[in-house]
C-alpha cells in the first residue's frame, strides 16, 4: 500500500456500509498509520485499479486488522483471504501472537473470517472513550 493509492482506497471503503469512516481515515491519519505500519498493509491492483485493502499494524503487543475490503466484482475468488494471509503473515514475521479486529455484529464478513481461521470472542466487551471532539459513541458513523 502506498501513500498515493488514498483516494482509490476511500472510494473502495465508502461502497461498503460495514467499513465506517472515521477521523483516522483523514488523509493525515492515513499517512501516519502507513508511516508506522506500512510493511504490513496491502492494495490489490487489477488493470491499474485498486480492488482490495487490509490495513494491519501492531503496537508491539496485538496486532490489529482494519479497512478489509474487496471490489464487489471481484469477490468470492480469494482476494480477501490472499489479504488475509499478507497481513497475517507481516504480523507473524514480525513476532506478533495474535491479532484482533472490529467488525459490526450484523455484518456477514463475520463468516468470512470464521472460515479464515478467526472466532468471535464472548469473554469480552468492546469499551471505547472519545478522547478528541464531542462525537457520541457506539454509532455506525462514528466508531
Ligand atoms: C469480507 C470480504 C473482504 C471477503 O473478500 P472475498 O475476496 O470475497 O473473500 P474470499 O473469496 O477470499 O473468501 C474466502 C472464503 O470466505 C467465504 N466468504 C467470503 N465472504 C463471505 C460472506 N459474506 N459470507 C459467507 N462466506 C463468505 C468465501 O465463500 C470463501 O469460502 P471458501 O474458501 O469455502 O470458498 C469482502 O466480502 C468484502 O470486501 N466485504 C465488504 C467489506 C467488509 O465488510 N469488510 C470487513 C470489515 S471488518
């Protein structure tokens, strides 16, 4: 993934109502996240096109996966578990024993990732404060 691939990759994200966007997702956030994590996010390109993302990254102790996503004209052929696979592998290699991830309960990627060797966790609940701004949580638009 490349500093230069944030527009095609926003506009991969917005088609999909399971990826929110946040303040992360501004330009900066991007840069940063790529500046700190960039051996371990992916585009796919098809024909000069981007297709597919994952954003992963770790803070020396989890790993943590964000913005998978796969062209709707291109699913169902491997691409996101190809995505899967590079990222989890960058974490490995980096020493990372595990990773976690978010996603909305009603969203069906859920059985995507079952079938890519995750499990959904019961023993914990997700907390969150917002440290910056006044944003309500737990919104679908402001995760
Ligand atoms: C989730 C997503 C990345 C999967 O990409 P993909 O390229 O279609 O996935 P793959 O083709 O590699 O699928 C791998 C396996 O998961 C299965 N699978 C994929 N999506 C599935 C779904 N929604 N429900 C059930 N099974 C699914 C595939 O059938 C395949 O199974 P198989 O190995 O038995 O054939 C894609 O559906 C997507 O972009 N979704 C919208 C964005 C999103 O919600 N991302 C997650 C945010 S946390």
């Amino acid at each position: 993934m490349k500093k230069d691939d944030y527009l095609s990759l926003v506009e991969l994200w917005s088609g999909f109502p399971g990826t929110t966007m946040t303040g992360a997702d501004s330009r900066e956030g991007f840069e940063s996240f790529l500046e700190m994590n960039g051996e371990y996010c992916f585009s796919v390109l098809l024909n000069n096109r981007i297709v597919g993302s994952v954003m992963a990254g770790h803070d020396t102790r989890r790993g943590y996966i964000y913005h998978l996503a796969v062209d709707e004209s291109l699913q169902g052929k491997g691409t996101g578990a190809a995505l899967m696979s590079a990222a989890e592998n960058a974490l490995r290699n980096a020493g990372i024993e595990k990773a976690h991830l978010f996603i909305y309960s009603d969203n069906t990627a859920i059985r995507f990732y079952e079938k890519t060797g995750w499990h959904t966790r019961h023993d914990i609940e997700v907390m969150s404060k917002v440290l910056i701004g006044e944003k309500y949580l737990g919104t679908r638009t402001e995760d």
